[in-house]
C-alpha cells in the first residue's frame, strides 16, 4: 500500500503529527506502532480508584501559545483544573519548597548560612569551558548544593555519573542568580518569575493525563496499527519500503532510534551513533499512604530512598482517591516486583517503562545529528523525545509536530 507519509510510533508525538497532518488537508498516512495500545508514555490507568499516569508524571505547562490552542481545539479548556505548583525539596530532614536555591531562608538559620557561603565557590561559566554536567553543576550551583541535591539527585534518574553526562540538561537548569538567593532570603520568599518551570499548569479534570491524548487520537484512531513489529526497513528509488507492506516517500520516526539498527540493515557507518544513544527505565509504583499535605510532588535526592521523585494524586486529580501516592524510581534502583520498599511497604501497582528518558550521554548529540543529517536527505526523519533523542516533555513534542508540518507542507 502506497502512502504520503508513513510514522512510526503512536505516542503523543506520532499521533499529534498525524492529527496535524489531518488538519493541513493529508489523509493518506499510516501510524506503526509496536504496543498492543498507543499512548506511550503518555498512558494512564485507573487502579482501584487511583488515577496513575503510567508513563510518570505529566502535567500541561507551555511556553508556546500554538500548542495550547492544539490541546484545547480537542480538549477544551474548561475540561482542565489549573493549579499553583507546590512543589518540595526533602534535603536530610529538612523540606523545602522548590526551587530550593531561592527557599533556603526556610532552613534553620545556621544551616542558611551554610549553603550562602558555599556560593562563594560558583565560577564565571561564561569564561570557564565545561566538560560536562557534573562540572556545570558544581561550577553553577556552588559545592553546597551540588553535593546535597544536584548531584544525588541526578544520579538517581539517570544511574550513571554525572560526569559522563554532557551539558544538554542545562536548559532544565538555569544559572544560578547569586542576588535572587540573597533577595529571596531577605525577603522569605522568592521572586515567582524566577521559578524556572510549572509555576503554574493545567491537569485533566476526568481521566488523567490520557484523556488530552484520546482527544487527539480518536480523531485518527483508524489510521494507527497496532502490535507492528517493524522488521525491514529499506530505500527503492524514491520510496521506502516496510516489510513490503507499506510504502511511501516520506518516513517520520518518532520511537527510539536503536529498536529500529536492525531493520534499517544495520548500517555500519552510523553503528557507533546508534551505540551511543542511551535510555534508562524508570518504573512507576502505586502505594497508599494516608493523605497528609497539598503538595504535587516532592523531589528526593537521598540515595537511601528508591524513589527520586513521590507524586501526590489526589491533589491535582481530584477524583482520584485521596490516599494515592506513586513513586518513580530508576530500574536500576527498583526493589524488584513484590519486595518491600524502603518504607517497608509493598506498591499495590507497577508499571515498567523500557524507554523513559533518553540519556544525555557525551557526545550523544553529535551521534544523533550524524543520524538525523544521514536519513534526512532520504526523506526519513526523526521528531519528538525519540526522534531527537532529547529530555522534551509532551507539550515540545507537540511543537516540534507543529514546526515540522509548517516546514513540510
């Protein structure tokens, strides 16, 4: 069967673009997708009442105005409950609201003084050349702070030394503003302009994170197929050929570059790329717990503790029951299926995501531009988290799906 365009993946990005390209006036596409259902990480399944977005935590909050206007084409806004982000920091025995940089006016005031002097040892980034991002921690962040939080903190997503990580996570960390830290101290409590990401955002009222990724997949649904394992992936001429079953000019990838060395015949000038394009799995774990504060979340570096992440349902879902409370943690650091926790508790649910976040490893970029530039005169091209092989949450993806239609057609 011959197509215009052929996606392989059916998560937010693959469906989003479809949808997209629907819009635009192309109906002859196809979506592959190798999961018995499509959603991906944006997944989200009703247990025993508890509203569990399967993928980890997933909550709308955009810079680009297009991708709201996207979003609420579909599913509209009065459909959405808007929150004020509580967010914490648990450092030993202290909790702090997040950002803790501009909280840490609520330590005791010996402890305050501490992390303040260990800012004596930021460096001028724009004159030092960082290797990667250990050092830019370290260099941004003053020894303090990278030790007790940053660090830890980091290790426990991504299970390898943050030395061997390179600097693309940076943009998810702003420079540090000596002034704001001494402001937010003198004043009890931060500039909000300054917190750099979900001061505020949206959460569906009825269904979790899945119900903004059925509104756009219900419109597509008959173009996806399902249970596809991509064996052979190969050029004639000017079409490219899937298991000689579909065929089309124009191939947009949106799944993990590496499920696809093999199929694509392994090509030898780019097997050392592919090797260096790394992933971790993070599960996500349900437990109950009695309800106790109003915070959405709370960030864990403590390497004692599994989790480096603890969601509290209920208070952004709030039809979901009031004892909720799921933890993500890397698989690496995962107890195991039916073991007891750190908190000496068993989860009532599990969900193992193979492919969570794609590792910012060194040189991961240059591995994925060599790939990208390689296939791209080819007419097949890579978009989203997968596709790019970078930390982009769904509401990029969406953009990303935007831009590349604009420049398409």
């Amino acid at each position: 069967m011959d197509y215009d365009f052929i996606i392989i993946g059916a998560g937010i990005t693959g469906v989003s673009l479809g949808r997209l390209l629907q819009l635009k006036g192309v109906d002859n596409f196809i979506i592959l997708e190798s999961n018995s259902e499509a959603g991906g990480l944006c997944r989200t399944k009703n247990i025993k009442g508890h509203i569990v977005d399967i993928g980890g935590g997933h909550f709308l909050d955009s810079k680009y105005p297009e991708v709201y206007k996207f979003i609420f084409e579909h599913l509209p806004k009065k459909e959405f409950n808007e929150f004020e982000r509580i967010s914490k920091v648990k450092i030993g025995d202290y909790i702090l609201d997040y950002p803790f940089e501009l909280n840490l006016w609520q330590l005791p005031e010996e402890e305050c003084k501490k992390y303040v002097l260990s800012l004596e040892s930021i460096k001028n980034l724009k004159n030092k050349s960082i290797k990667n991002f250990e050092e830019y921690v370290k260099f941004n962040f003053g020894n303090l702070i990278a030790e007790k939080y940053m660090i830890p903190y980091n290790k426990k997503i991504w299970g390898v030394d943050l030395k061997y990580l390179d600097t693309d996570l940076v943009y998810k960390t702003p420079l540090t503003n000596i002034t704001d830290i001494l402001n937010s101290i003198s004043f009890k409590k931060p500039d909000p302009s300054k917190i750099p990401s979900h001061f505020k955002f949206y959460s569906p009222k009825k269904g979790g994170f899945q119900t903004i990724f059925n509104s756009i997949y219900e419109k597509i649904s008959d173009k996806v197929v399902l249970n596809y394992q991509i064996k052979k992936i190969k050029k004639d001429k000017d079409r490219w050929i899937i298991d000689d079953n579909y065929r089309s000019k124009v191939v947009i990838n949106t799944a993990p570059w590496p499920s696809l060395f093999s199929a694509l015949g392994s090509p030898q000038e780019l097997k050392n790329d592919f090797d260096n394009l790394k992933s971790n799995s993070i599960v996500v774990s349900l437990f109950e717990e009695k309800k106790i504060n109003n915070w959405h979340w709370i960030y864990i570096p403590d390497e004692e503790v599994e989790s480096h992440r603890k969601i509290y349902i209920n208070n952004f879902y709030p039809e979901s029951m009031p004892n909720g409370i799921w933890g993500e943690v890397n698989i690496m650091r995962w107890p195991g299926k039916d073991n007891k926790w750190s908190n000496n508790k068993k989860p009532i649910f599990e969900h193992i995501n193979e492919f969570a976040y794609p590792i910012p490893s060194l040189r991961h970029r240059e591995s994925m531009d060599n790939i990208l530039n390689y296939y791209k005169s080819k007419n097949l091209f890579g978009i989203g988290r997968w596709g790019t092989w970078s930390h982009k949450n769904a509401d990029v993806c969406i953009h990303d799906c935007i831009k590349f239609v604009e420049d398409l057609i």
